[in-house]
C-alpha cells in the first residue's frame, strides 16, 4: 500500500523540466503547419490541375486523399502514442509529415501527388491530439484553458489564414512552395520536441503494459475502413448528388454497417483501439458532441463567406480570403482571454456565452448578406460571427478533460480531434448541399414572377431594351440580350437569398445548443499538486 500511495505521489507531482509555455509553443509550431496544409491546397486546384493536365474534378483528390488519410489516423493516434510512447510517436509524424511535404513538391505527377498527400495526412493526423494531450500533461488543470488557448489558435487560425497564404504563394511562387514551406518549420519543431518534450512516467508505465497485451487488429481494421468511406461520402457527395449516386448510396451503407461493428467490437474488447466506454462521463460526451458542431459551424460557415464573395460577388480567391483573415486576427485575441477566464470561472457559463455569440453574429450576417455589401462589410460580417468561437472550443477542451484520469489524456485527445474533423467534413457537406438546394427552390419562386403578366417585370423589360437601343443593338437582339439579363440577375438574387436562408438555419442550430451546457457536470476545483516550473 506504501509503495502504491508512493507512486501514486510521484505521478501527481510530475512537473516538466522545462517552461510549460516553451513546450506549448514547440508543439504548436507543427501543428500549426498541418492544420494549415488542410487549407491552404485548396486555393492552388487550379494551378494543380493546370501543371498536371487535369481536370478540377481529378485535382480534388488532392485534398480528399488527405483528408481522408487524416481521418483514419485521428482516432487510433492516441493507441499508437501509448504504445510506442508519446514523444518518439509525436516526432516520428514530424518527420512523415516534413518529408512527404517535400515530396509533395517534386512530385512529377498527379499520381504520385495524391500518394504523397496520403503519407502528408497519416503524418499530419497524429499531430494534434498528441499536442492536446502533451498540454494536458504539461500544465496543471487550472492553467490548462490558457494552454489550449495556444492550441486553439493552431487549429481555429490556420483555416481562416490558409486561403489566404496559399493564394499568395501560388500568385507569386509557384504552387509547389505551399509544401515545401512545411519542411523548415516541421525541422526547427523536431530538435526543439526532441530538446523540451518529456513523456511523464505514468506514460511510460502505459507503454510498457501496452506492449504485453495483444494488437486489436480487427478494431483497427474496422476503424481505418469505416472512416475512409465515410470521410469519402462526405467529401463526394455534393459533387455525385447525394443518394441519387449508386457509389455514395453504397459508400453510405458501406460505412454505417462498418462503423456499427466497429463500435460493438471496441465496447467489448478488453484493450480496444479506442475507449469509447469514456463516453459514459457524461461532461466528456457533451464536450464530444459540442466539438462536433463547433467543427460543424466553423469549417461550414468558412465555406460559405468565401463561396459567396467568388462566385457572387466576383471576388478573386486571394480578396475572399483577405476578407476571411480579419475574423482570424479576432480569434487570436480572444482564445487567450478565453483561456484566462475558463480558470478562473465555471467553464459552462463561457460556453453559453459563446453558443449565444455565435448565433447572434450568424443572425446579423444573414440580415446583412447581399449583392451590394463591400469588402469592408464582408470582412465584419466574418468577424462577428468567430467573436464566440473561443469561448466554445477553450471550454470544451478543459471540460472534456474534467474527472479523467490522467492515463486517458492521449484517448481524450484523440477523440475530441476526430470527432472536430469529422464535423468538419459533415458541416461542409451539409452547407453545400443546403445552398444548392436552396438555391434551386429561390430560383423556382422567383421565376413564376418572371412573366409579361407582371407589370413591374415588364418595365424592366421595357428599360433594358431600351437602354441597349441607345448603344446601338437591334430591338431584337436587345430584347433578347434584355430577357437574358434578367434571368442571371435572378439567378444570382435566389444563390444569395439561398446564402441568407442557411445562415439562418444555422444560426438557429447555434441557439438551440446553449442548454448542452447545463447538461456537464460543473467541473470540482483543481488542486494545485506543486507549483509550475519556472
């Protein structure tokens, strides 16, 4: 019992050598990359597709073999890093990651681009949730909300920057430059891992119990073949129309009877590749499902403003992600007020405050939302509606963490990355389809009014003709130039009220989560087991 309470004691004083806010900063640096990489290939499709020969359709798996690569490796990282250790897994996707980054860049093909971008996600996807954990162990629980604050930036600020970035290197460089920058910064991040990161012992104890219990190769399996499809639907299904694609219909029933048995196989298994029986603390659950809709929200509605801004407003893809970049500049101001307040404050009472933010700046962009905004407008627009952004992830982080034992953090992490992700996948999905769709049913209303019978239709008829007369044209090929831009002005009317109608829809969604607050358990008061290094 001595030697038991002892180690135990050994455990809960374990401090890291070095300055907490040094290592936080080491692990941030590759991360911060990888999250970026998510993004930042997006704007160079075109170019892509041009060197290669391609067409944009083809260029587009450039971006799915990541994510999808990405994906697999989220929720089975936290088995991986137990049982190799922390550290040495952290550092070994450094390297996969700088080194299929610089191969990115050479690749001579389109081919091996995709292959290579697979390499880049399996790397990149260990990432985060080591860094997550990696702050949960570093830092005591009452400093953890200004930890993740530093984490938060990485995985919020990257999206929102990465357009912008990429459509600077690709106007000015060459498209390749958006990989081959990831290889600097991934080496000055591997020797300061190597110098400042430490796993504390329990880890290492973790590790070596990890090693005598058998490989679940059938949970694995499971895992990596559920979430590759279903991250393939989602990728594909917009572009394929949903079920009324064979492949996506398949590829859906594929991954729900897979990711069922997946699920019935690791809740029985006695050393599964992912907990999921933590789901059973009801204050981790809520943050899960809270990390869900924030991927949902943030990943969806960074789609949308760009979307609209190019192909509405005719903004180049460089101006719509300056636009986006102001809103990203605000995050990094409040994710560390964000993670003061959520030590020194009920971390529930934050989040209503973000879900409340959150919505009321979606509202205010729907009811401002329109052809004849300006750039300055836009960029507001954007900033109102991250303004609570932090006060959902930060809470969220340190809640999920909330009466876990320490020998989980990797599972924790790992999950709250995955599930982020996957939101992310579901929310842009979802946002695409309900704006073409919308769009469709905008476009019908609006043009049963588009008849001789209406008198105010035909005035602008009227007008148009008559303007184009005055240029020159002939009355019958004004008329027909007339009728012709009325339909792309209605058109163009039905996209932006479809754009409107779904942020209202959202903003909705948003409002309705604010009770998932009151539903955690509020977190007991953390006890300083020793001071922090100095």
């Amino acid at each position: 019992m001595a030697a038991a309470t002892a180690i135990i004691d050994v455990h809960a004083l374990w401090r890291p050598r070095y300055n907490p806010w040094l290592v936080a900063f080491t692990v941030t640096l590759a991360t911060f990359m990888e999250v970026l990489d998510t993004s930042i290939a997006n704007i160079a499709l075109p170019h892509i597709a041009g060197t290669f020969g391609a067409s944009i359709n083809e260029s587009t798996w450039v971006l799915t073999s990541y994510l999808v690569s990405n994906g697999i490796v989220l929720p089975v990282s936290a088995w991986l890093a137990t049982r190799f250790g922390r550290k040495r897994y952290y550092m070994s996707c450094v390297v996969l990651f700088a080194g299929s980054s610089f191969l990115c860049g050479l690749a001579p093909t389109l081919g091996m681009l995709v292959f290579f971008r697979v390499l880049q996600g399996i790397g990149g996807g260990g990432l985060q949730p080591s860094e997550q954990s990696i702050l949960a162990d570093t830092f005591l629980p009452s400093q953890r909300g200004m930890a993740f604050s530093m984490y938060a930036m990485a995985v919020v600020l990257a999206p929102a920057i990465g357009p912008t970035i990429g459509g600077w290197i690709t106007d000015n460089y060459n498209w390749r430059w958006i990989f081959y920058i990831n290889v600097p910064i991934s080496l000055i991040s591997l020797y300061m891992t190597n110098r400042f990161v430490e796993d504390p012992p329990y880890l290492k104890e973790e590790q070596i119990k990890a090693r005598k219990v058998g490989i679940d190769y059938t949970g694995l399996g499971l895992v990596a073949l559920g979430v590759g499809t279903l991250q393939m639907v989602l990728d594909k299904g917009q572009e394929l129309d949903w079920f009324a694609s064979h492949w996506v219909l398949g590829g859906t029933i594929i991954a729900s009877i897979i990711l069922m048995v997946w699920v019935w196989w690791e809740w029985r298994h006695p050393h599964p590749i992912v907990e999921l029986k933590l789901l059973k603390r009801r204050n981790f659950a809520t943050a899960m499902f809270s990390m869900l809709m924030l991927g949902s929200v943030l990943y969806g509605t960074t789609v949308l403003l760009p979307e609209f801004l190019q192909t509405l407003m005719g903004y180049s893809a460089q101006q719509a992600g300056e636009c986006m970049a102001l809103g990203g500049f605000l995050m990094m101001l409040t994710m560390p007020f964000a993670g003061v307040l959520s030590g020194k404050m009920d971390a529930r009472y934050l989040l209503v405050v973000g879900y409340a933010a959150t919505s009321l700046g979606l509202y205010h962009m729907s009811t401002h939302l329109s052809l004849e905004m300006d750039f300055g407008t836009a960029a507001m627009l954007r900033t109102y509606q991250v303004a609570g952004l932090a006060f959902i992830f930060i809470p969220s982080n340190v809640l999920c963490y909330a009466g876990i034992p320490r020998e989980k953090n990797n599972q924790v992490a790992s999950m709250m990355n995955f599930v982020r992700n996957i939101g992310g996948s579901a929310g842009i999905a979802i946002v695409s389809t309900m704006v073409t769709r919308t769009t469709q049913r905008r476009q019908t209303y609006l043009s049963a009014n588009m008849q001789n019978g209406n008198p105010r239709f035909r005035e602008m008829v009227e007008g148009l003709t008559a303007t184009l007369r005055g240029q020159g044209v002939s009355a019958a090929d004004a008329t027909h130039q007339a009728y012709g831009r009325i339909a792309m002005m209605m058109q163009q009317q039905a996209a932006a009220l479809a754009f409107r109608d779904v942020v209202s829809i959202l903003a909705v969604v948003v409002m309705c989560l604010i009770p998932l607050a009151f539903i955690m358990k509020k977190p007991a008061a953390a006890v300083r087991d020793a001071p922090p290094p100095h």
